[in-house]
C-alpha cells in the first residue's frame, strides 16, 4: 500500500497549529537580516512539520528569481554549486510569473528534480514532488517556498492551509525587514550626501572650469558612496560626450568618447524627462563600454542603475549611476540621486559664481594697472616728447645746425611711437567700448591705431562675455601686427555666429611675411599669445600669409549650446 509521510501533528492538530505559527512567529522577529532569518525560519519549518527540505525563491517584477535560501537540499540539487536552483526554470515559477499562483498547491512533480535525475547529477534521496506557496505581504507578491520530504507526493489540505500561513508570516517579515533595510540605507545615504556636499565645498574653489567640477564631482561620487560605476555625460558643441567616469575596480577615468545613436537618444529621453530614469541591464552595459570600463559582473546583471539630468548654468548633463545589486537599495538611491543633483546643479552655480568674481579681479586690476601706466609712464612719455620738441626747435634756429638737433629728433620720435604703444597696451588692459560690440570696439581700436577697419557679420546668437573678450584681445593683436608689419592702413574684420561655433576672421592685403623686411620669427610671441588665447576657450587659430594676397588669421572658437 502506498505510504504517505503527514506533517506531524497531535491528536489536537489545532494546538499544533498555533505552536507551529507561534515559534515562526518568534524566529520571524529575531533577525532583521534576511538571508539568516530565511535559513532559520525554514530549518525551523521543517523541523516542526517532520520534512526534510526547503528552499525560498525570491522573484522580482522583471521575472528574475534568486534562490535565497535552502535548507538540507538533496545531493542533485547542489550540483555544480545549486545550478538547478540557479538556471533554468520550472511550473511553479511559471505560474507565480503568470500571476496564476494565489495559494499553496501541490506540485505534480518538480521539473528541476527531473532533469537532476535524466542528466545523472546525483542522488534526489527519493524526493519527486514538493509543496509551493507564494510568499506575499498583502497585494505584493514576494517569492516562493517550496518544501519537500522523501516520498510524499501529496499534502492535505489542512498541510497547505498550515503553510499558507506561515507563508503569510514569512512575506510580512521580509516586507517589514526590506522596510527597515530601506529606511537604514535611506539614512545611511543621505548621511554620505552630507559628507560629499561639504567635501564638494571645500573643493570647489580649486576647480578652474566645468571639466575640473565634473571631474571633482565624479571622483567624490566614488569616494563616498558604495556605486559601482558613475559616469557625468555633458552636451558639448550639441552632441552628448562622456566628461568623466569612475569605476570601482579601475578608478577614474578622463574620457571624450561620444555618444553611438542609441545611447544618445537614452540620454534625450532622460534629458526631457527632468527626473530619474531606471537604466536597464543592457543599457548599463552599453553605457560602461562606451567609457571603456566595465563594472563587476555580479551587478551588471541586476539592471539596477539610474541617470538623472542636472542643469549647470547654460550647458545640460547627465549623471548616470550604478546603484548596486538590491532591489530594495532602488528607492533609497533614486532619493539620493534627486537631492545630488540638486546639490551638484547648486555647485555648479556657485563655480559659475566663481569664475564671475575671479572675472571682476582680475578686470579691476586690469583697470587699476591701466590707470596707473596712465597716469605715471604714459605721462612721463608724453612730457619727454614735448621736452625732445622743445630742445630740437631751440637747436635748429641757430646758424650753424647744433650736432644735437638729429639726436633731438630721434628722441622726439622714439618717444611718440612709445607714447603711441603705451596707449595701445592700455586699450588693451581696460576694454573699453565692448558694450557696444566686439566689431564696434575692433573698429574704433583699428582707427585709433591709424587702419581703416572694415567689419562683416553673420548670424545673430549673442557671445558668451568670456569668448567675446577673448577674441577682442585676439582681435587687438591681429591688428597691432597689420600695423606693425603689412605695410598697409586696412584691414578686413569678419565674425560668422553659427549654432556651435564662432569663426573670427582679420584679413589685410599687405605683403605678407614673406616680403617683410624683417620676417616675424616662427615662434613669435604675438603669435604664440594668440593662439594660447584661442586654445583656453577650446578653439584654434590658424595664420596663412602670402605675398600676393596678404595675412589672414582665423579664429575657430566651440560655443556652447543656448538654452530655450
């Protein structure tokens, strides 16, 4: 006669029904770490029901599931470190994914014990059938327990109504434990975030421009927070590039590599979103190759990464982050992520802020400088030039031409092409007439300087301050060199506004290095000076000179996208 094995209970099954759910029920509240309060409470199950083994399958929404936890599991089962419990997948995790499992049933046989057996992976100790019961706290469905003895194929009803509750028992500890998880990271985290804001702040002076922020940024993410991958994605002359990455097996990172199609239209999407967007696995992967790292494979495959779009003053960004292997970490971080970007967009302004006081220094030492070369040395040249003319004017009325006329008239010229140089350096130090345009100051500069200016201009986007002064210095210099060396009055001045990027031309009809009595040396200073100042704004400059068509210097300077 066929033997079936009962979960063992006295002549008052009653009784042992609430013992049973009342030791769950203590063990239940002695842990709050999950792995050990599954391992004990299901030893503890099978102890009280006379079965012999269990495990717990925890499914997420996507499908996914994790054995996360087993007790006394057949030698078949463990084979090649539980890879029955690991891959492939069988009718009870069907039917949770379904949404078809809503109490304890009896399995009709296990799917993963079969192929245990049919590929020969050991010894099932005689176990071919077992009970399933969802784990659930209220409407959230959690996971599986599944238990089994050997040779029970079957369990009453009064067995599955037993196991349904301590199943209940079971799903509202793990959501109070996964509750407190939460809270306790949640706390844990914005902790760090005070510790990253005031290290933040304490470096933000040391940041020169956007790229030293972004990188500063970065490099803090991976030093306070537990992220295995963080990457700032700005948008740079209109197309999304990575600025920096950090990776925790690799450090960080300098990278300029640019968005393929797809994971620009990604970014698009969380840019137009203005709030956090969940990163797939495969997106994350994607992301990582294109920084050229690549985070530790056990999180790579959990999909659980988030990018947030931040604001920095007239620029727009990315913050793209690996959150970690927890479900559960998903809220907390995505919390956290939130208040980062509003602490970083705030950095950014106050860099901004910065670089505007740095700005205001260094013009009021300008004007302070050019106040007194004014005052003292320009002074000084002019009374010498007048005293020169004097002193020739007394030596040329007498009969005989004094031998010190000539050198009187030497000193009187030498001193005004002084003075004439003087007053140039000064226009230089203190930009005046800026306010009505760059074209407008050049042209009023290049008449001061005796050339006849002619300016051109196409399109209609205004000029950050920083790049219209710095070509207003490039400018000064092309045509202190028309002046100097192209042995002409005239010069051509155009400024070609596109959406992306500034060309600044200065053309003169002179002749050219190659005819110049005294050809300027390859590595003039002048020269150097200029392209220096083009390079500081992320521009080039490049010089063609001929003999027949003159010198023309073009200016090729990025500029940043303008917001709507």
């Amino acid at each position: 006669m066929e033997q079936r094995r009962e979960i063992r209970m006295p002549q008052d099954s009653g009784m042992q029904e609430m013992y049973t759910l009342k030791t769950i029920a203590e063990t239940l509240n002695t842990s709050n770490d999950l792995s050990p309060m599954l391992d004990t409470v299901v030893g503890k199950l099978l102890e009280l029901t006379g079965l012999t083994t269990g495990w717990v399958f925890l499914i997420r929404e996507g499908g996914e599931y994790s054995c996360a936890s087993d007790y006394n599991l057949p030698p078949a089962l463990l084979h090649q470190d539980k890879e029955p419990m690991r891959c492939g997948t069988c009718w009870c995790v069907n039917r949770f994914r379904d949404g078809r499992l809503d109490n304890a049933v009896n399995i009709i046989n296990c799917k993963r014990l079969e192929d245990a057996t049919e590929h020969q992976w050991g010894d099932t100790r005689d176990i071919t059938h077992h009970a399933t019961v969802p784990l659930r706290s209220g409407e959230k469905m959690i996971g599986l327990l599944n238990v089994a003895a050997p040779g029970k194929e079957h369990f009453s009803e009064g067995e599955l109504a037993l196991l349904q509750a301590v199943a209940y028992q079971i799903g509202s500890a793990m959501e109070r434990m996964r509750l407190y998880r939460g809270e306790q990271r949640r706390g844990d985290q914005y902790a760090r975030l005070g510790e990253f804001s005031r290290a933040l702040g304490l470096e933000l002076n040391e940041c020169s421009n956007a790229d030293d922020m972004a990188r500063t940024v970065v490099k803090l993410l991976g030093q306070h927070y537990e992220w295995p991958f963080v990457a700032l994605i700005a948008q740079k002359n209109g197309a999304l590039s990575i600025q920096t990455a950090h990776a925790s097996t690799l450090g960080d990172t300098l990278l300029v590599n640019e968005m393929p199609p797809e994971t620009d239209r990604l970014l698009q999407r969380v840019i137009q979103s203005h709030r956090a967007e969940i990163l797939s696995a495969a997106e994350m992967v994607e992301l990582s190759q294109v920084c050229g790292t690549r985070p530790p494979d056990s999180v790579m495959s959990s999909g659980l990464a988030a990018a947030i779009p931040l604001s920095p003053p007239g620029e727009t960004a990315v913050l793209v982050a690996q959150l970690g292997s927890e479900m559960d970490s998903l809220l907390s971080d995505r919390e956290v992520m939130d208040a980062l970007a509003e602490h970083i967009t705030a950095s950014w302004e106050s860099l901004r802020l910065v670089e505007k006081r740095r700005e205001l220094t260094r013009l009021e030492e300008r004007n302070r400088l050019a106040r007194d070369l004014h005052d003292s040395v320009n002074q000084i040249l002019f009374s010498l030039s007048l005293t020169a003319k004097g002193a020739e004017s007394m030596l040329s009325g007498t009969a005989e031409l004094h031998p010190a006329a000539e050198a009187m008239r030497d000193i009187r010229s030498l001193s005004q092409e002084a003075l004439k140089e003087m007053r140039a350096l000064i226009m230089q130090l203190r930009p005046a007439g800026l306010e009505s345009g760059l074209l407008s100051a050049l042209q009023e500069y290049g008449t001061s300087q005796g050339l006849q200016v002619v300016v051109n201009r196409t399109g209609m986007r205004s000029l950050p301050r920083n790049i219209e002064e710095g070509l207003w210095r490039i400018g000064q210099e092309a045509l202190n060199n028309v002046r100097k060396h192209a042995e002409v009055t005239a010069a051509d001045i155009t400024l070609q506004l596109g959406d992306t990027e500034a060309v600044f031309i200065i053309k003169d009809r002179g002749k050219g290095g190659a005819k110049r009595k005294q050809p300027l040396p390859a590595r003039s200073l002048g020269l150097s000076i200029m392209k220096e100042r083009a390079q500081s704004l992320g521009g080039k400059l490049d010089l063609i000179s001929s003999s027949r068509t003159g010198t023309s210097v073009t200016v090729v300077i990025p500029l940043p996208s303008e917001l709507g």
